[in-house]
C-alpha cells in the first residue's frame, strides 16, 4: 500500500510539474475586458436572420467572404484554399476557378481584377477573375520590410487603386490562432500597397488581431476591426488627424471579423461569435491561460456556441441594425457585403452562403 502511494505521489508531483512548468508556445499579457453588454440595449436578442436564403457550395465550406463580379456572378474562397463562383439567379451550380494554395479570406473587385487576402500567400490578385478561363493568381505583397507575412486577413481597395489590408498577426498563423488570443499581444498591423510603385507599407502596429478592413466616407479614414480587443480603430487619412490613430467602436458583444462599408453611411459587421465571460474572465490572468493550453485540447475552454450575428453602424460608430439567428441554419458570419441589393453573408465554417434583403 505504501509503495502504491508513492507511485500516487509521483504521479501528482509530475502532473503538477508539468502543467505550471511545461513551455507553451505563449508569452502572455494581463488584459481587463471592459464588461460584456451581451445581448442588451441596441443588442437584443432576435432572429431577422433566420429568413435568409441559402445558396449551397456543393460540398465547399468556409466562404469567408463574398464579392460580386462584373459577370453578375458570387465570387468565395473555400476552405481548402479553392476560390468559386456561381450565378444567383441560377442558384448555381458552383464553379470552381483555381485553388490558390493557401486560405483565402478576404476579396474585392477593381474592375475585372479580384484582388485576395490569402492568410498564406498573402495579398494576391487574379486579372480578369471573370474570364471563362485564364486564371493565374499573382503576387502583390507576401512580405514588407523583409520579413514575410504570415497572416494576411482582409482588404478594401481605395479610389486611386491602393489596397488597404490587415495582417492579423506576426506572431502566429491561421492554424495557430488560437495562440493570439490566449497571449493577448497586439501584432497585428493594417498596411496599404500601391500598385503603381508595388510598394508595401505599413501604417499602423500594434493592433489586437488585426480583422476587417474598410475605408470610409469620402476615404478621410479606414477602420480596422482588432477582433481580441473587441473594438474597431480608425486611420485617418485625411485632415488634421491624418496619420493618427481613435477608436470608432468598443466593448462590442462579439469578436468582429470582417468589415464593409455601403458607401450610404453605414458600416456592417460581421461578429463571428459572441463573448463569454468563461473567456473574459481568462483574459486578467496570463499564468492560468498558460496553464489551460497545457491541458489536452478536449479539456481546454471551448468556442461559444455558433450563432449569427450582424450589425451595422453609422458615421458616429452608432448601432444601426442588429441582425442575429440562434437556430445554425447559417452560423458563424465574417462578412457582410451589399451587393445586387442584398446583403451577402460569408461564414468561417458554414457550406453555404447566405442572402437577405437589406434592412430598412
């Protein structure tokens, strides 16, 4: 009996040992969330999403974000790094153009060229996307100052042709996010390249996950959403601010992942997943987050419940329309794009993507 408590002892000292001692990928920072609004005031709780129509990506999954082609048709990237098409109209069938290698995530039209946010081969572009055939993806930007970029997320494209994108982390890629969330230490950065002079440059550093990106009114400022900081900040590019920094929204109730701007005033949101306060309460303790991901990855603090969540703000950073759906017919929403005079909605999992008419 002793020796079997000796083996007992033995085997609590190395449990113990290896769960305050083990390294884990992670340097982590203290961080005090403000406190979650959840689904009150301007963010109660409904389902107006719940009547959009679904349009299925024949086994795809993950359409991250949504662009309309000069041809009518919806342009996706997949999961499995496919970029497709279809015809609304149609209702399909989906037509695969090429897969670009890597995942990609945000994508924008300028003209017949459809420029993407590929987390893997970075800020890359297709001449004449809409062309039957032809397609050959080439590269804008993969790397700045030297040092590659690892995780390229979204894009907006300015009048004058410049690409304004965000590189959500110089820490950790897409299949290490997670590891960004339980450091909590901004790296993100919003950067433009100009494809007169193929210049990369980087404007702003320091950014909690570095998301969404749009440029606004008359394109004085571009937002950035910094989803691990649940708020959204804005560049100014024009004016006396120019070149500075201030936050247009905070202390949202979700995670926000891409943004878009309707040119009618309002900017939507796409919330990926809600808060929970099983996480935030996480976020003040840097040793215990070290802790949790020593623990297998079953044991470990899950992803909130997928839902739908969109919302939209004004020019004063305002609550406009909040739109949400809790029965998973489509879930975990990172885009919303007016488009064809509708609302089109990506998803990071869904094998769909979703239509709605625009909220009045």
């Amino acid at each position: 009996m002793r020796q079997m408590g000796y083996v007992f002892l033995g085997i609590v000292i190395l449990a113990t040992a290896y769960l305050l001692f083990w390294p884990v990928p992670i340097d982590p920072l203290a961080w005090n969330p403000p406190q979650n609004p959840g689904f009150t005031g301007p963010y109660a709780v409904n389902n107006l999403l719940s009547e959009a129509k679904l349009f299925p990506l024949d086994g795809g999954h993950g359409p991250e974000d949504t662009a309309l082609g000069m041809d009518g048709k919806i342009y996706t990237g997949l999961v499995d790094g496919s970029l497709v098409r279809f015809s609304p109209e149609k209702n399909g069938p989906v037509e695969i153009l090429l897969n670009t290698g890597g995942r990609p995530l945000g994508l924008q039209f300028h003209g017949s060229r459809l420029y993407i946010a590929d987390a893997y081969k970075g800020l890359i572009y297709i001449d004449d996307a809409t062309a039957d055939s032809g397609h050959r993806v080439q590269v804008a930007a993969d790397a700045v100052n030297g040092e590659k970029m690892i995780f390229v997320d979204d894009l907006d494209i300015a009048s004058d042709g410049t690409v304004w994108f965000s590189d959500a982390s110089t820490r950790f890629d897409l299949h290490h996010n997670i590891f960004d969330y339980f450091e909590q230490r901004p790296t993100g950065r919003l950067m433009s390249w100009n494809p007169e002079t193929r210049e990369t440059r980087v404007h702003v550093e320091g950014l909690g996950f570095a998301n969404g990106v749009a440029l606004g009114p008359d394109e004085a400022y571009v937002l950035v959403n910094e989803s691990m900081r649940y708020r959204i900040t804005r560049y100014w590019l024009k004016g006396e601010d120019a070149g500075k920094t201030d936050i247009f929204a905070e202390n949202l109730p979700g995670f926000p992942d891409n943004l878009s701007y309707n040119k009618k005033g309002l900017f939507w949101v796409a919330l990926v997943y809600k808060r929970e306060e099983k996480l935030d309460k996480l976020l003040p303790i840097p040793f215990l987050r070290k802790v949790i991901l020593r623990l297998p990855e079953s044991l470990r603090v899950s992803a909130p419940e997928p839902m739908a969540w969109i919302i939209a703000l004004n020019s004063a950073g305002e609550v406009v329309h909040n739109l949400q759906e809790h029965n998973g017919r489509h879930h975990t929403v990172t885009s919303i794009n007016e488009a064809d005079e509708h609302l089109w909605l990506g998803s990071l999992t869904a094998p769909s993507v979703a239509r709605m008419p625009i909220p009045q």
